[in-house]
C-alpha cells in the first residue's frame, strides 16, 4: 500500500448505470464508466450466454498477465450459481473478471462475456486500489 492512499473495502457494480463505485466505508473513493456482456440484463445463467451475474461475490485472484491489460477475478460462480446451472443442464461458466481493454479496443458498449471492463489507465488504478478478498455486490 502507498503510503496516503485508502484502499477500497468494497466494490459496488449499478449493471443498468454502467458504473463500479469503489467505496471504503461510506465514502466512495472512485467511480468508473464501465462495459458489461453483450447480453447485459438480468443475472448470469450459464456459460457462453453474454450477461454479467448479479449478486455478492469476492475478488479472490488477480492475473498481471491478462489479454485485457490486468485482471481482478471475481468469484462467480457461488454454490447458488452452480445449482441453478445444474437445473438448467448448463454449465455456469467462470472466469469473470474486472479488466482493462486488448489492443487498444474501444470500451464503448457491452461487448464482454460477461465481464466488467474498464480502460487500461482505470484498470491500472482499480489493481492498486483494490486487495484480494473485496466483497463485490453486482446490482441489475
């Protein structure tokens, strides 16, 4: 941690505003303009179906490596995910991820498969900002 500089203690995702909210406590540290999957609305149902999923999970890995700049893993999918799946004969997919953009690409519109992107210079920050283990709460 630099020193002077809050970490965030959780992330907030409004899906329909296109906004990640990085708070610590009640204060929110930064906003970013972010794109969702192709297919934004409603609740992530199996893999391949383009939607970001809605609900409580945790950053629980980073990857310095990613195609898209940097990578924060977000740890879809839970048990209750999985379940409903099953239900489905679907798989639910996996390897969500707040990250930057590939080769320069726009960050206009949905186009991920159902992650959150940012651009690169956010994402740069959003890293630093943010340790594993932040609780992220997806809102529709």
């Amino acid at each position: 941690m630099r020193c002077g500089v809050l970490r965030a203690d959780r992330i907030v995702v409004h899906k329909a505003r296109r906004e990640l909210l990085l708070l610590r406590g009640n204060s929110i540290l930064r906003a970013y303009r972010i794109a969702l999957g192709r297919d934004p609305i409603g609740h992530k149902q199996c893999e391949g179906d383009g939607r970001t999923p809605e609900g409580d999970y945790l950053i629980d890995r980073r990857n310095p490596r990613s195609r898209y700049h940097l990578a924060l893993h977000i740890s879809y999918p839970n048990d209750a995910d999985r379940a409903r799946a099953a239900a489905l004969g679907a798989d639910p997919g996996g390897d969500i991820m707040i990250h930057g953009l590939k080769d320069g690409q726009p960050r206009d519109g949905d186009w991920t498969q159902g992650c959150i992107a940012v651009t690169n210079a956010e994402m740069e920050e959003i890293w630093s900002l943010v340790p594993d283990g932040t609780p992220i709460h997806i809102e529709p």
